[in-house]
C-alpha cells in the first residue's frame, strides 16, 4: 500500500488493510515516520499489516521536517510530491524486497513503471468521490501535455459524463481546478500524474459504492478501458473511536442530546483570518453550543489568537474553538451532537452520511464541491452553505444553514433528516460494507492470477 502523503489518504487506505488483513492479506504500508506516528494506532492487524517508514528526500521550497500535507498549505504539497517522487528507488526495494504480488497506489503515477517488469500488478485506489475524476480526469477531455482548459471549458462536463447534478458552476468553482494544470512534483502537472495512473494500472479501485457514484465509476472504467474495483466507503465500527471522544465527553455532556454543533474542515484547509473570524461568528450567531476544530488561519500560529475580539468572553461555557486533532468520527457519535459543519471532504462525507447528525457543507476544493453537490443535490442529505462574490462565506448565512437544519419545525431541515436517515438505512446495513470487501477481494485475487 503506497498512499499519497495526507491523512485523507492514508486513512482510507489504513482501513482498505484492515479489511484486506481480516481477509489473510500480509501488507506492507509504506508511509512516512510522523504519518505511522499519528495514525499507526488504527493499524488493527500489526502481525499482518507492517508499516515502512518511507524517508523523503530534503526539497527546495519544502520546509525541514515536513513530511505529510497538513503539515503544510495545499500550494506547498507540491514540493512534497517533489519529495515523494525522489523515493521511488526506497519504493521499488521494498516492491521487491517483500516480492509483492500487488501495489495499491494514488498519487505516485510511476508505481506501474515499477511493477510492469516484474510481473507484478497494480491498482490505482482513488479514495477521493468518482466524480473528481469522472468530470476531468478522463480522455473524452482530449488533454493532451501543455494544454491548459480555460475556466469556461471545464465548466461544461466532458462529453457522456452522466450527471447534471454533480457538476462545477462557472467562474469561482470551476476556477477551482486550475491547479490541475500547474506542476506537481517532479516533471507533472496534477492532470497529467492521475492520467498517467490510471492508463498505466492494471485496474481502477474506487472508495466508492454503486448506490451512489455507480455510474462515474462506470463512466470511468469505459473512458479508461479498465475494470473498476469497488472498495465500499471503508469505514471503520464507530465503536473503535470512542475511547478516544473521552477527552471532549465531559464537556459534549453538558449539552442536550443533538444540540451540538460540531465543525471540522479536515487535514487540508487553511482559511484566510477574515474568512476564520466571520466563519467563527457564524456559530455564535446561531445560538446553538458548538465544538470548532479548525486550523489556525493563515499568518496566526493558534486558533485562539486569530478568534474575533470578546469572542471567547461571550461563548464561554457553550462554545469552543480548537486548532487540535480531534477524534472526528467519535465526536459525530457523541449523543449531543447533531450538526456537522464540514468541507465534505471524501472522508468526511461518508462519516456525516454515517451519523446521525444533520449535515452543512462549506466546501473549499473542487472534489469537495463536487461531493455537495451529490449530498445536497442528488442525495437531498444535507445543506450547502450560500456562497457569496468570490467564494466569501458570511456568518449569516452559516447561521441561517445551522438553524435550518437545527430547527425541528423546518421542512427543508425535517425533509433533510429523512432522506439522511433512509441512506443511513442502507450503509448501516450490517452486510453493506462487508458485501463490497469480499468482492473487492474476490477482484484483486482474479486480477493477480491474471
Ligand atoms: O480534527 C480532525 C479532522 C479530521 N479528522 C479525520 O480526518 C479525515 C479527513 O478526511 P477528509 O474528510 O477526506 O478530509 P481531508 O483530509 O481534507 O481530505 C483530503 O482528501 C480527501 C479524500 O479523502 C479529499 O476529498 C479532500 O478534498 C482532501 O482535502 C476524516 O477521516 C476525519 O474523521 C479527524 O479525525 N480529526
């Protein structure tokens, strides 16, 4: 396993071992020391699972030390792609060394270059909603190396995408993907490295289920001649976590069940300070207690000094701005929390989707915007903060999304509840994500016989 250098990635492809490891797989996880250090604790199988500390190379642009992508702001992780891609060597060892017979990758578009001679297969797991790739990523886009898409063309989805729903509107979110075209690592553009990834694999795995994406993913496998594997969303039991909520329990307890509002953006926002401050506002404006885990904005090295003058004063004893890790998933199942505003992050999305709060979505990145969309739009599951000109969100408008879904007598809000409770039917089936591990299973061992 040869995750992309971010906990969104590692994560889910810690919980793929898992799975793999409950099924007689031995895997070899090759990650950086601080990414073992920080997440090694949800390795379940450590007679089968060994991780392998991989050493990034010192990168000009890269600061000392750094080794996973929270580490850093999204326009600095692609000196840390620079860094992954100088490790193929320590790579290619540890291929050989443990004579696999299959590398699951993402970002390293240069593990096929790898295997190919040796025999051994590859599958490019994308952990991140099919649509990300489905709506650019696919050759009916007819890119081609130096060529750049204007704001205008990658608004309009490529030819036979299957959506109209999950689709990027003109100007600000379309605008979103231009980093698509910038370098990013050694010698690639971002297009040109997920391209090279999927065309060279053996296979395309997918963090995803039929129910949802079923048709992306089909899209993807005609677009690039390849089968699709299906993972499910990987989820760990809930159940797993809660030791780790203790820390926030005590004071989660205080409240009414569903009464919390919790916020996290995940591994790779960084707001700007007024967009930190207005954002903050929006919760004390809404009334309701609340739990903020978020990074501290650009240019303030904590949370607490960038918080808005007398915020502290006036939300003490009902609410709490953190810029520490917290334990996501538990604090979702805590019985006092009922709002999770979050950047839908893939990750984050299916942990919303498997709670039992109500959901309100400010996304930041396009993948992010597009996972809204499917929520809001398609699935009807939860709120999409109104964004202004340029993408400003006001703390009116958090507010407003908060008591929407929050108050018991709003119809959006009670229709909300009840398509996200008939979803949350289906992925809590008790068979629902083991159905997809044992096909995914079945797969991969009719692909490496192949
Ligand atoms: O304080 C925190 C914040 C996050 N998490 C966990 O970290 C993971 C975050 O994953 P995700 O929601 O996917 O967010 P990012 O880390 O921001 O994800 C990156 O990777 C995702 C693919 O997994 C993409 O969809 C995102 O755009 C990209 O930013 C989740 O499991 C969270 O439960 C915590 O446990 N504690």
């Amino acid at each position: 396993m040869f995750p992309w250098l971010a906990a969104g990635h590692i994560t889910p492809f810690l919980h793929l071992s898992n799975d793999l490891a409950g099924r007689g797989f031995t895997i070899t996880f090759i990650t950086p020391q601080k990414a073992i250090d920080r997440l090694g604790h949800l390795n379940r199988h450590p007679n089968l699972i060994t991780f392998h500390p991989l050493t990034l190379p010192p990168v000009d642009g890269l600061p000392a030390g750094v080794e996973t992508a929270s580490e850093v702001p999204i326009e600095l992780t692609h000196f840390l792609c620079v860094a992954m891609d100088r490790t193929r060597d320590q790579v290619e060892a540890v291929v050989r060394g443990t004579r696999a017979k299959l590398v699951v990758f993402d970002m390293a578009h240069w593990v096929p270059d790898i295997t190919r001679p040796l025999g051994i297969r590859s599958v490019n797991y994308t952990v991140l909603g099919a649509s990300a790739i489905a709506i650019v990523l696919v050759p009916a886009r007819g890119l081609e190396k130096g060529k750049v898409l204007t704001e205008d063309e990658l608004a309009v989805p490529p030819p036979g995408y299957p959506s109209s729903t999950v689709v990027l509107r003109r100007g600000y979110e379309a605008g979103l993907l231009g980093f698509l075209f910038m370098p990013y690592g050694e010698a690639t553009t971002f297009w040109e490295r997920i391209s090279l990834g999927m065309k060279g694999c053996d296979a395309l795995a997918m963090r995803t289920c039929e129910e949802i994406e079923g048709k992306l993913c089909g899209y993807l496998g005609e677009q690039y001649d390849k089968p699709v594997f299906l993972t499910g969303p990987v989820l760990p039991e809930p159940s797993e976590d809660r030791l780790e909520v203790d820390r926030w329990a005590k004071w989660l307890g205080r409240f009414e069940p569903g009464s919390v509002v919790f916020c996290a953006f995940g591994s790779q926002v960084f707001l700007e300070r007024d967009q930190f401050q207005e954002l903050v506002l929006g919760f004390e404006l809404s009334g309701h207690p609340f739990l903020v885990a978020l990074k501290p904005p650009f240019g303030a090295s904590t949370t607490e000094e960038a918080l808005p003058e007398g915020f502290e004063e006036r939300v003490k004893g009902r609410g709490i701005v953190t810029g520490e890790w917290v334990e996501q998933v538990a604090i979702l199942n805590h019985p006092s929390v009922g709002c999770f505003v979050n950047h839908c992050g893939f990750g984050s999305m299916w942990e919303s989707l498997t709670s039992r709060c109500q959901i309100v979505m400010v996304p930041h990145l396009a993948d992010q915007v597009l996972n809204t969309r499917l929520m809001a739009g398609e699935l009807r599951v939860g709120l999409e903060v109104e964004r202004g000109e340029k993408g400003w969100v006001s703390k009116e408008k958090v507010s407003e999304a908060i008591q929407c879904v929050m108050n018991s007598g709003n119809e959006l809000g009670c229709s909300l509840r009840e398509n996200h409770e008939k979803w949350r039917g289906v992925f809590s089936d008790p068979g629902f994500m083991s159905r997809y591990i044992d096909k995914f299973v079945q797969n991969v061992n009719e692909l490496v016989k192949s």
